[in-house]
C-alpha cells in the first residue's frame, strides 16, 4: 500500500495547533490539542467590494486585486457617452486617477497599474487608437493595424508584450496582432471571426472565449500558442460580454453576460475543459471592467440590464484555502444619550469620548451648548461630567485628540458667533483646564496626544479661516509652522511630527496636506471634497467618513499619498464625534451628528477585511 508521502510528496505533520499561513493549502495534519486529521481546504467565492466612484461599463481594466487602473467606457444614463476619467484600485478602494487622451468604450487592455496598453475601442466607430500608461500619465503610441472595438486580450501580458484578437470593426474578425513595445505586428488569424468575448494569458499562450455575432459563437474557445490558434473545450454557458482573466491559455476564468445567460455565472479553464463554479456574481451584469489572475479576480462596474443601467459595483473573487472572513464594512454600535453634533471625538473605536457639541438646533446658545460629554466602550455609551468651561457654551465645533484616560479638546464657538482659546484636558474621570492657545478658533483640528499635539487652522467668526498651527506640550501652546492653506471644519490625524489635513468648509475642500514636524507639503487630493466628516488615524492609514453638503455617506482611506473610497456609512451625517487616535484605517468610529434638520444619536463602527484559513476536520465517511 502506498503511503500518504508516496502520493502528495508531503508528509503527515503532527502539530500542536493549526497553521495560520496560505501555505497549508492542501495539506493535512495531525493536531494534538484537538485530537483530529485536518486540512486546508480551498473555496472559491465572490465578495462584494468597495464601489466605482463613477458608475462605468464597457472599459477594460490591468492590474491585479491589490493594484490595478479602471479606464475607458461609457457611464449613464445609457446609453450613455465616453468616459475619459480613470481610476486606480490599491485592494480596498477606488481613488482618481489621470484622464485619458481620447475617451472610447469597448476597450482591451493589458500590463500592471503602473505599466499598461490601452488597445482599440469604440469612439465610435471602431478605432486603432493604442494608449500606454506609466502610472501618472496616458500617452499615445503605435497604432493598431486594424481598428477595432470588442476586441480581446492576453490579460496578462506585460505591457511590452501582448496580444490582442478578434473585435469588430465592424464586421468581426478574426484579426491578431502581436505588440513588442514598440509596434503591432499581424498574427494567424482566430478560426472563427468573433467579437464582445474575452481574453486571457499572455502572448504566447492565450485563450479567447464567447463573443458574438451568433448565439452559436458565444461558448466557442480558441488557443493560442505563440502561432496559430487551435480549437478548445467550449464553455458550458453561452455568453457574450462575458469577461475575463488567467495566466496562461491552460488557466483562465469567465465570469458574467447578458440575458439570456443568467450573467453571475463563473466557469474556470484548466488547459482541458471548462468547470462550472458554485460562486457566483452578486449582481448579474455584462461588459464589465477585470483585472487579476485565476485564482484572484477584480470585476468592477458593467451593464445592469434591468432597470437598464451603469453600475459601480465591485466584486472580488477568491480561489484559496484563505477566505475572506468579513468585508469591510460600518456596523451600528450603541446609541449617544444624547442626540448632539459639533463636539470632539477623543480615542479609539471602542474607547472613546464625545466631549461637547450642541443639543438643539438650529444653533441654539444657553441649555444647547451644556458642554455635555459621554464615554464609549465600544458598545454603550455612558455620561461623564461636564466639561465645566467658561462661557460654559463653548463646547461646540471644537477639536479633539488623545485616548479615553488622557485626552485634550482646544478652541470652541460661545454663543452663536466667536472663538475661544480654551483648552481642557480629560485624565479619565475629571476635565481640567489646560493652556490658552496663542491663537483663539473654531472649529480647529487636533492631532497627537494630550501631552504633545497639534492644533491647526479653524476660524474667527467673523474673520478668515486660518492656516496657523501650534504645537502643546502638555503645558503651553506655541505657534509652529503655517499649513500652505487655510481651512476649517477639516480632517486631521497622526502626531507632531508626522500628521495630515484633508479637506475644508472654505475654500478648496479636496486639499491634502502632511507635516513632518518642521513642514507642510501638498499630498493627493480627496476622492471627494468634504467638511465636518469623522476622522483620524496616522499619517500613513488615515480615514474621512461622511460630512460635507449635501451630507455624505462615503468613506475615503488614505495611504500617506494617495486616497482611495472604502465602504459607505449607513447615514450620510456631517460634525460627527470621531475616533481620532485609531491605529491605522481598519478600525473608526462616527456617533451624533446631523443628516439636517435634527441631530442623530446613533453611532456606526468601522471594521476592515478580515482573512482566515479554511481549515476541515477529515473524518472517515
């Protein structure tokens, strides 16, 4: 009798506890705690992701799920018109990024995030327009020697040497041209002239599959090896508008299509046959946007043919003994006892304080302003003395920083106008007054520690919107560097010597500044402009939930560069209590706030993907 090492080159390892890496996929171990054979199994699945900033279809995608660049298309209302902006995946979000020369549909593409070829298209008519992609700009190359649209690709080829097939100019064809960098060069033809299919591999071992113009073409395969295509295994489904990926014409997948297939359909290429997956899409759609591999796919936008739209859904699909445990998402948490907005957030998502804010509206002075302040545990809230400042009505658009034991609130509005310099520390069970800013504002922001943080801009009222800062040592305030432009009712986190500014009330409400404790530069701009939104972590992995007019329901995510969109919050809402000091964007807290005309007292919390290994218990039946 063979042995198991015989057979799978691997031995039975005996553990003490399960392994927490990819690289049991397929393995089986003997775990001594528990008393059982186990392994690592892998599934396949679609989960839904982060939304399209514009809704989109028709386009062509290159990349991979952790990095890839969304261009080309057409958007609503259908049938809508060419699309030049672009956007650019970092594996959680979407953020801008630089338009396209010429705005077409109907695209192919292959390469990286940073290094792709944009192929033919629509304008219409079919066009032999070629764009090339460095990762900050679009600039024309060679063009194709037929024009075309509806055409497929190697997806997987890098961008200085691929394949493109099939498409229409019309008529289909069947035409293949090889790209070496530098120029197109005509190929062996495909068997059967086709368009509106997909594509996937590299140039010298390709697979196209579906299309058009018959039904009959819409389950045909073809092969590629480098000289001449070969007929396939069909598709156990019909489709056309189908899309696509894989690394190699022996490993490809197909997803998606319009009636009369059922469009969520998935089937995966093993070199051989064609095998119907049990995941499907969420959302049944056609002439979607794709980058990735056959294991791990991003299809991003498409066609929804009832009601007949654009759309912006993202899906990702996975084939590993990894799984996604939970998609990034807000939850509700506990309510506020008291329905206020325009106070300080201090803490972490689920040790935080909401100090101040008002409690009517519109802005009321006297009983509205108590300078009320609730303590959060990351499931109820509880009330904790008031602040105890004088004018006692100054609690309101202020900023805040810090933890739960130790946190610091500065600046304020008493009354219905003016500013305060005040500043107040929290020691976990008393407030107490703290340095005078150099500076009286309202509606400032803070980041830091009680002991050493930064407050910057905010405003007079009346009077300019500032763009001063300065710095607190748990003593005195003193004035520091300016910000390059003013702004108030901003975003803000990190420390002193390494914090951001995002967004303002007045003036430009998309500006990203960093401060690297000496000085501030311009960093990318916001998906969307916004103002009075949650906020907080540090320099490298901050966020922005919500805020802004009308109110907004997004999240945006920011990697010290660049922002990308994150999953929405479940109430659009502005001057929210926030979670300033979370270590990094997968974790945040929003409470209070408005949506207009009245406050809210619901809280929602933020929690990022999650992964875990899909571990089996053997058993003998």
């Amino acid at each position: 009798m063979s042995e198991y090492k015989e057979i799978k080159g691997k031995s039975v390892n005996y553990l003490a506890a399960d392994p927490d890496n990819a690289e049991a996929e397929g393995q089986i171990w003997y775990n001594s705690e528990a008393r059982e054979f186990k392994s690592a199994i892998a599934l396949e699945a679609w989960s839904s992701g982060t939304s399209l900033s514009t809704a989109r279809g028709a386009g062509s995608g290159a990349g991979d799920t952790t990095s890839a660049i969304i261009a080309f298309g057409k958007t609503n209302p259908v049938p809508g018109v060419n699309v030049s902006p672009t956007e650019t995946w970092n594996g959680s979000g979407f953020s801008s990024s630089p338009d396209i020369n010429t705005g077409r549909q109907h695209t192919a593409a292959f390469g990286t995030s940073t290094s792709a070829l944009f192929v033919g298209g629509s304008t219409p008519p079919g066009s032999a327009l070629v764009e090339s992609y460095d990762g900050s700009s679009f600039s024309e190359t060679a063009d194709l020697n037929t024009a075309r649209a509806n055409l497929g690709s190697a997806t997987n080829s890098p961008q200085t040497a691929g394949l493109v097939f099939g498409g229409e100019g019309p008529p289909a064809t069947g035409v293949t041209e090889s790209w070496n960098g530098t120029t197109w060069t005509e190929e062996s033809d495909l068997n059967t002239a086709r368009t509106d299919g997909a594509g996937a591999g590299i140039s010298t071992s390709a697979l196209f599959f579906g299309g058009e113009p018959t039904a009959s073409n819409g389950n045909k395969s073809e092969e590629y090896n480098g000289t001449s295509w070969t007929v396939t295994a069909n598709l156990n489904t019909n489709q056309q508008g189908n899309a696509g990926a894989g690394a190699s014409a022996n490993s490809a997948i197909s997803f998606g299509g319009p009636p009369p297939a059922p469009g969520v359909q998935t089937e995966s290429f093993d070199g051989t046959s064609w095998t119907t997956s049990p995941a499907t899409l969420s959302t049944a759609r056609y002439n979607m946007q794709s980058a990735g591999s056959t294991s791990s796919v991003l299809a991003a936008g498409g066609f929804i043919p009832s009601p007949a739209a654009y759309a912006t859904n993202t899906e990702e699909y996975n084939k590993s003994a990894t799984v996604i445990t939970a998609a990034a998402a807000w939850a509700s948490g506990g309510n506020l006892n008291n329905a206020t907005r325009g106070g300080a957030g201090i803490g972490t998502r689920d040790a935080a304080i909401a100090a101040g804010g008002i409690t009517g509206s519109p802005n009321p002075a006297g009983p509205g302003r108590p300078g009320l302040s609730e303590e959060y545990n990351g499931t109820s809230w509880s009330n904790l003395p008031t602040i105890g400042r004088s004018p006692t009505d100054s609690s309101f658009i202020l900023g805040g920083c810090g933890t739960s034991t130790a946190g610091l609130i500065a600046g304020g509005m008493p009354g219905g106008s003016g500013q305060v310099a005040n500043s107040d520390e929290w020691d976990g069970s008393s407030w107490t007054a703290g340095g005078t800013m150099v500076d009286a504002r309202q509606s400032p922001e803070l980041a830091g520690v009680q002991t050493q943080a930064l407050v910057t801009g905010g405003r007079d009222d009346p009077g300019p919107v500032k763009s001063t800062s300065e710095i607190y040592n748990g003593t005195s305030w003193t004035t520091d560097a300016s910000m390059s432009n003013a702004r108030d009712y901003h975003g803000s986190g990190g420390t002193t010597s390494a914090a951001w500014v995002a967004g303002s009330q007045t003036g430009t409400n998309t500006l990203t500044e960093n401060y690297d404790g000496t000085s501030w530069t311009a960093s990318g701009a916001l998906v969307t402009g916004t103002y009075g939104a949650g906020h907080g972590g540090p320099q490298t992995s901050g966020h922005i939930a919500g805020g802004g007019s009308p109110y907004l329901n997004n999240t945006q995510h920011y990697d010290g560069s660049n922002w990308a969109t994150s999953a929405n919050i479940s109430s659009a809402r502005r001057n929210v209590f926030s979670s300033p000091n979370v270590a990094d964007n997968s974790t945040a807290m929003i409470a209070g706030g408005t949506p207009a005309p009245t406050n809210v007292q619901s809280t929602e919390e933020f929690t990022g993907e999650t992964s875990a290994l899909n571990i089996e218990t053997l058993t003998t039946s």
